[in-house]
C-alpha cells in the first residue's frame, strides 16, 4: 500500500510541518467517523508524552473528535502501553497517543489503536487516509450531537497495577538499588512510583519535562546518563526507557548496555524454563544477531523473524500464536499482558530473573555473545541499483561466501533513496570485506545510473 501520511508506527513528523494542527483535526475527525459503529455513544482515549507541541495536537484532535459527536477521555502524559490497556479497559472505541516515541521534542506523531488495544491494520489506515483528503463539512454530527471532552484521573494507578500484577504475587523488588531513566518523557510519574511500591530503592533521573528535554541526552537512546549515574550509585541495575515508554534498554550494575537481543533472550529462556512459552519460538525481525538465534535454538527455542517494525513483529505473533516478540532497539511485545511494546513490563520481567538466581545482572543478562555485525549505506540518485547484474552476482558470491558463518541483509530504506547493506558473521575481517565489496558494486551502479 502506499502511504501518504501514515508510517510503520502511526503519523509522525516536524511539529507545525508535518503534523500540524489542521492534520490534527482532520484525523480526529477520520478516524472518529471509521470507528463510529453501532448507536451506542462512541468515546476516546487520548494520551501523550511530554512534548511542547502536545498541547496544540491535543486541542485540535478533541476538537476533531467531538465535531463527529465522539465523546473525549483525555489522560495526559501517560506510556503508550497504557493508552493501548485502557482504550481496551475503558471500553473505548478509539485510543489515540501523541508521540514521536525516541525523536527529540520538536517531532511529534499520532498513534491510533482499535478498540481491542491494537494498532491499526493497514486497511484501517488506508480508510482514515482516504477521508483525510475528503472535505468532511458534510460528515460533521448535528448541533445535539457533538461530543463532550473530560480529563480523568486514576487512570495511572490502574497502569500502575496492571504492570504489578505481571509478577508473581509474592516477588518483592526489596534489596535492588535501581536506576530508572524515564527520558523526560512520558512515564515520568508512573515508573518511578511503581518501582518504589514493588519495593525497589529507586532513584529516578529523567523525570523533570519541560517540553524541550524529552529524549534529550537520556533515555533508550542515549543511554550514557544512566551508565554512569549507574556506577555512581553503585546500583544493581539501569532501566531506560524512550519518550513514550514502549522500549527499554538495560544497564548492568557495571554500566554496560544490555540491547533488546540480550532481553529476548533472558525472558524466552524463563519463560520457556517455566513453560509460559506459548509455541516453542519468539518473534524478532531481520535485525536480531545472529547469536540470539544460535542461543535460542540451542534452547530448543525458534526465531521468527520479521521485516523491521513492532507492528510486523505483533503481526506474526498473532498470526501463529507466539506471546514474546521483540526488536533489538529494546520494543518487547509479551502479549499475555500488553497489546504492543511495553518497556516497562518487559523490565519488570528481568528483575523477576535477577531475583529469581540471585546473580547480577551481568551475569543473568549475557546469555551469549554477538557476533560481529557491520552496516553500511550507499546513497544514490535515481534508478535501482539493486537490479544492476553486477551488483546481484555481487550479493551472490557474498552469500555463498558467508553460507554456514553468517549472513547478509541488503534492503532499501523506506524513507530515503539509500540502500542499506548489513553483514554479520563469526570472522569480522570476513564479514568486512564482503561488505565492502557489495557497497563497491552499488555505489559503481549508482554512479552510472546518476
């Protein structure tokens, strides 16, 4: 399908460039009239992060909302987990977050779930982007039939003990010192006091927003900060969250950054030792190293892999009933308690493993090695460089040189006119120079198509 405003993760783009409040309205007022169904009074969720622009966004798409007759539950700053658990709760028949999830504060976006928790298929966005570019006036409710905005409170306790209660009911956190980086963002209330109720001794650093500082030096992204505020409070773990919450890195309690492949790995090999593993695998996509997949079939445990995107991984777990899946940027998907990527919950299932073995997280979370894995992108002007006979018996010897120690992903951006060209391998300087070569050839095809 191609798509002119949504992407692999919602709407999302320069605030007052791309998403602009008019975009705001307008989508507020599609998406409301596709999930208008049945005569019951239609409400929805409306969540956000921290940014600046969030406050513009909001207004228009209540405005959106209500100008369908839709009634409006505005949250506030809330994880994107949480909009998606209380859109389900609430019985709402529409949940929306306001995020660019990891982009810095002048970015924002629109995510949209179904009344289930469940971002949108393909054939649902492709219904809303069709009535953006519709004039609506004539769509709009009657004067009697608009809809009415609140703000409601409670709603983060009622995320707070949905997160608890993915934990067994005696496991206390009580003897970790942990160090929880929120990125300014959206979970800056609820981690920190969830922590602190589970019984951890917890310092927060990434809790202070003032609509500019989401994702700023902090976070997932950039984990640096909480390595070594890590080391300085000498504290048995980090946990990174992203501005919206949806990913998690871990720091161990050396300040060393433990990836989303690392926590597959931990929580499949748990699950699966305390037979929660609903088939025998888990989900992944194309970026996983390979080492997570020579671990787990050593485990007797499949990796499913997947093109880059949570929503490909949530796909395929629904498709075949898998309940793990994952991203190695750290979006983790345990479908038995959340609908997409909670970075919070997956944390809380480490800590359960460190408890469990009583060994540092060092240990507990280094399951296997990675092996060498190198990227590189070629830009070109026009053509596809991919088609090029040259450059295909390239990628062929390639392969058949790696077969059996390795592996080659070459794929397009989606998003930009350059081809990326990942290799990974157990002999680095093999690898290297298999890379190179094909990075040779393409660059050699797009300069003759230019």
């Amino acid at each position: 399908m191609s798509r002119k405003y949504f992407g692999t993760d919602g709407i999302r783009g320069l605030a007052n460039g791309v998403i602009t409040p008019e975009l705001a309205l307008k989508v507020g007022q599609a998406a409301g009239l596709v999930f208008q169904r049945g005569e019951h009074r239609h409400r929805v969720v409306i969540g956000k992060d921290t940014r600046l622009s969030g406050y513009m966004i909001e207004n228009a798409m209540v405005a959106g909302f209500t100008s369908v007759g839709m009634d409006v539950l505005l949250v506030g700053p809330m994880p994107t987990p949480a909009v998606a658990m209380l859109t389900k709760s609430m019985r709402a028949d529409l949940g929306v977050m306001i995020s660019a999830s990891h982009n810095l504060f002048e970015d924002n976006g629109i995510k949209l779930f179904g009344p289930l928790g469940f971002k949108l298929s393909d054939e649902v966005e492709k219904q809303i982007e069709e009535l953006l570019d519709e004039d609506l006036g004539r769509k709009l409710a009657q004067s009697a039939s608009l809809g009415r905005a609140r703000r409601i409170d409670g709603v983060h306790d009622r995320y707070i003990e949905s997160a608890k209660r993915t934990l067994p009911r005696d496991l206390s956190l009580e003897g970790l010192r942990v160090v929880v980086d929120c990125a300014h963002g959206a979970a800056y209330k609820v981690v920190p006091e969830a922590l602190w109720e589970l019984g951890a001794d917890v310092i927060s650093i990434g809790v202070e927003p003032d609509g500019f500082n989401i994702n700023k030096e902090c976070g997932s992204t950039s984990p640096e900060a909480l390595s070594r505020k890590v080391r300085e409070m000498r504290a048995d773990i980090g946990i990174a969250l992203d501005g919206d919450a949806d990913r998690v890195i871990i720091v161990d309690e050396r300040g060393h950054v433990v990836d989303g492949d690392q926590l597959l790995a931990v929580i499949a090999q748990s699950w699966k030792e305390d037979g929660r593993l609903a088939r025998p695998g888990i989900v992944s996509t194309v970026m996983s190293n390979l080492g997570l997949e020579r671990f787990l079939n050593a485990q007797g445990i499949e990796l499913i892999r997947t093109a880059v995107g949570d929503r490909y991984v949530l796909e395929q777990m629904m498709k075949h009933g898998y309940n793990v899946g994952g991203e190695p940027s750290g979006h983790i998907i345990m479908s038995d308690y959340a609908t997409t990527g909670d970075g919070f919950v997956a944390a809380l299932q480490v800590l359960a493993v460190v408890k469990k073995h009583g060994r540092p997280v060092s240990e507990v979370c280094h399951l296997f090695d990675p092996l060498p894995q190198i990227l590189k992108n070629v830009r070109y002007r026009s053509g596809k460089p991919l088609d090029n006979d040259d450059v295909k018996s390239t990628i062929a010897a390639g392969e058949k040189r790696l077969n059996g120690h390795g592996r080659l992903l070459i794929r397009p951006s989606g998003t930009e006119p350059v081809i990326r060209v990942m290799g990974e391998g157990d002999d680095r300087n093999m690898v290297e120079e298999v890379v190179d070569t094909i990075v040779s050839a393409l660059g050699d095809a797009a300069a003759s198509a230019a």
